[in-house]
C-alpha cells in the first residue's frame, strides 16, 4: 500500500498554476520514469498506452488487476504525483467504482481521470460521488477530473457544445469533481468560454490545430494532457522500424537511437 497524501496535496496545487501544467502520458513504468527525467511536474497515464502495452483494446477492457499493477509500479519509480485514467471506472455500477478507486489510490495515485462517454450525466455523477467517498476514507484530497465527451462525441450540436459541456460540468463539480477534462475542444473561442464559465480547472488535450501553451494559458485553460498521442507516435513509429527489419534484416535503421543503451540504462537505474 502506498497511500500519498503530501503528493495529493502537491497535484491539486499544480492546477492553480502559475502557468499550465503539461502532462506527457505514460502508459508503464519506465516511460513513467523518462517523462519525470525530461522535466514533468507530475505523471498521467494514458489509458489507450497501458490498455495497448498490456494487449488489450482501449475501452474498459484491461482487468483491473493489470491497471493496478501499472500504477504501482510507476509510483514505486517516481517521487511526483501520479494521476490515472481510469476511463469509465470499468463498471456502470458506482459502488464498483468506488472499489476502484480505493485500489487506485492504495496503488499510490493521488489523481483520476473517469468519463461520461456515451452514458447519462447522472452516471457520471453517481460515479463519482462514490470515488470521492473512497478517496477519503484512505485520507487522500484525490484529484478528480472529470472527463466529458461532448467534443469527442459530438453529443451536441457544434454551436451548443459550451453550453452542454458548461451544464455538466456544474453537475459534476456539484458531484465532487475536482476539474473538467474537454478532450476534442480546440477553437480558441471555445476554450476560452469553457474556462470562464466554470470553477473547475479546464483540461484540454492534444490535437491537430490546438493553441500552444502560451495561448493556452491566456485562454484560461489549466491543464494539457497528451492522451494517446504519443503512445500512438512511438507505437506507429516501432511498427515501421521493426517492419522494415523484418523484411530485410537491416541493422543500420534501428541501430541509430537519440538516447543510448547507456544512457536510458542509467535512467531507469537512478532512483
């Protein structure tokens, strides 16, 4: 068990500011430990990498017993908070999700990200009340960030996605969420109206024409999350790599490497 109060403390902080807080998903343990290395104030998973290390399809389909493996490993390598996606909570029943969450947070996360998806609002409330409850009963402020698919999903028409994404979130604050999670939302107008209309820390996450982090932060938003991305890239990338190896047994392409044996050796043995 590794409950963190100090490290809860210390996230919810974070999303205060100064300036936004940048979060490079990691998906195990050891690109848990490179994103730390490279700077990051605190580690998210990303839950499409974990579900993908571990073979298993994104979309609460990774047994819970491999989810908690991974965020007990990443809290055994890092010292800066640790913040889990937990998708849906794998199970449409809150009193199961609470269970989760207890697992979560003994694992050593002080923070989660759990979705509405295609579902009802008041599941998502439901969801989280009980994620809440199972939070304090260990003693840890959990950061709960709650995500939203409006965007993602298109769940409302285009000139009505602020409102609707502006009326859950007061339901989800109300609930005992600690931010609101906006993934697909990248016009500037809109993130900013999403920022003002609520007390909730904004996150917003990586995309194709999405402001940079300056104007991020003057737009209002809090928070910018990699999600898959980078996941996607390495995975994307290790396919053409070992594809072409493959097919012609080349050395030349895969033996090139920006960090050495050496040197990621080295990282993952500094603790």
């Amino acid at each position: 068990m590794t409950i963190r109060p100090d490290a809860a403390a210390l996230f919810q902080k974070l999303h205060k500011g100064p300036g936004l807080l940048i979060l490079a998903n990691a998906w195990d343990a050891g690109t848990a430990r490179l994103m730390e290395s490279l700077g990051s104030k605190a580690i998210a998973t990303t839950s499409a990498g974990v579900a993908w290390a571990n073979g298993f399809a994104d979309g609460d389909t990774l047994p819970i017993d491999r989810l908690i493996a991974t965020v007990s490993a990443i809290a055994k390598v890092v010292s800066v908070p640790v913040s889990t996606d937990i998708e849906g909570g794998y199970s449409d029943d809150p009193a199961r999700v609470g269970e989760v969450v207890s697992r979560i947070v003994e694992a050593g996360a002080v923070g989660i990200n759990i979705e509405d998806g295609a579902s009802s609002p008041d599941l998502l409330c439901a969801k989280i009340e009980k994620a809440r409850q199972s939070a304090e009963k260990l003693g840890v402020d959990l950061f709960i960030n709650a995500r939203t698919d409006v965007y993602l999903r298109a769940l409302a028409p285009q000139d009505k996605r602020v409102d609707e994404v502006l009326a859950r979130a007061a339901r989800y604050e109300a609930a005992g969420a600690s931010g609101i999670f906006v993934p697909g939302a990248t016009a500037a107008e809109d993130i900013e109206n999403l920022a003002a209309g609520t007390k909730l820390p904004l996150n917003v996450m990586a995309r194709p024409g999405l402001p940079d982090a300056a104007r991020l932060t003057a737009l209002g938003a809090r928070r910018l999350s990699a999600g898959s991305a980078l996941s996607e890239a390495l995975l994307g990338q290790l396919a053409s790599l070992a594809g072409n190896f493959l097919e012609t047994g080349n050395s030349d392409a895969i033996c090139v490497a920006s960090k050495s044996y050496r040197e990621l050796n080295q990282l993952m043995g500094n603790r």
